[in-house]
C-alpha cells in the first residue's frame, strides 16, 4: 500500500492542486495563496494551533504537505522538525522554511513506519490528516510512542468516514 501512495504523492503533493499552477515558478505567492485557501476553508487550525503550548517543545510533524501548519508551530515557538513520505514535499517545506528565514531542526523524507529519531526525542508529535491514511498504523503507533518523551503529547487530526472530519485528538505518552 505504501508504493502506490508514494508515487501519488510525487506526483500530487499534498495540497498541490488547491492553488493554481500559475505560481509555479513564484513559491513565495504560491504559499501565500496556498495558506488563504487553507486556513480559509479550515479556519479552526489556527485556533487550535493556538492552544497549543509549542514554547521551546522539540516538535516533529508527520506529514507536511505545503509546510503551512508547519510555519504555524514555528511562528508559535517550538524546536521543529518534520518528515513526509514524499521528496517534493520535503523540498517544497525546505524552500518555504528558508524563503521566510524560518529556523528548524531538520526535514527528513521517511515513513513513520520507522521514524529515523532516536528514542524520547521530542516533546510534541503533531500530525494533521495524515495517520488515517497509513495502513500498518499500530506500527506507526509503537515508533510515535518510541521518539516521544515521557509525559509527551500526540496531537493529532484524523478525518471519519461519516463525519466531515474529527476535531483533534491528545493522546499521552
């Protein structure tokens, strides 16, 4: 299940197709118009980003897609690093990230089936519509619980079948 969603993902990153191609070339516009479009048809992440202690937490998202909830936890002060199935989103996130001089602990293109982090590494593992896609998920279950901290937090949203999608949930460590 894994090689399909890859090549689809280098194909199509996440998110790709909400903006028009004409920012191509221009990725400074092209994230600017990009978070419009979010934040404006999911308004709700940034209150909930906001309510978020992100404060000098070493933090890891699961899925980038643009990098815009990852420039938010930035903004809000946490030791960020991320990792994304694809290369090209991993790249997009790099070039968003330098474009507005924004510092990070690194940005790694892996699976979270094996989370290239040593043990109780971070503080916060955050991940926006991504978990539900990942078939061997009580695999990806045991590497979050490995690299977070005791006492650490999963903050994570995950899209139901019947409902539009579930508000955040906050599972301990």
């Amino acid at each position: 299940m894994k090689r399909p969603l890859r090549h689809f993902g280098k194909a199509h990153p996440c998110g790709d197709t909400f903006v028009d191609a004409d920012f191509a070339d221009d990725y400074r516009s092209f994230f600017k118009e990009y978070d419009r479009f979010r934040y404006g048809q999911e308004h709700h992440i940034l209150e909930c980003l906001d309510a978020i202690d992100f404060q000098d937490k070493r933090v890891l998202e699961i899925g980038l897609g643009q990098g815009a909830d990852s420039e938010q936890i930035i903004r809000r002060g946490a030791i960020w690093s991320g990792i994304d199935l694809t290369r090209e989103s991993a790249q997009r996130v790099l070039t968003r990230l330098k474009l507005n001089a924004l510092p990070h602990a690194g940005v790694v293109c892996g699976s979270a089936l094996s989370l290239p982090f040593q043990d109780a590494s971070f503080d916060i593992v955050f991940s926006h519509g991504v978990l539900h896609h990942i078939p061997e998920i009580e695999k990806a279950q045991g590497e979050i619980r490995r690299i977070l901290k005791p006492g650490g937090e999963l903050i994570a949203m995950l899209y139901a079948k019947r409902k539009r999608l579930l508000t955040a949930a906050l599972f301990f460590a």
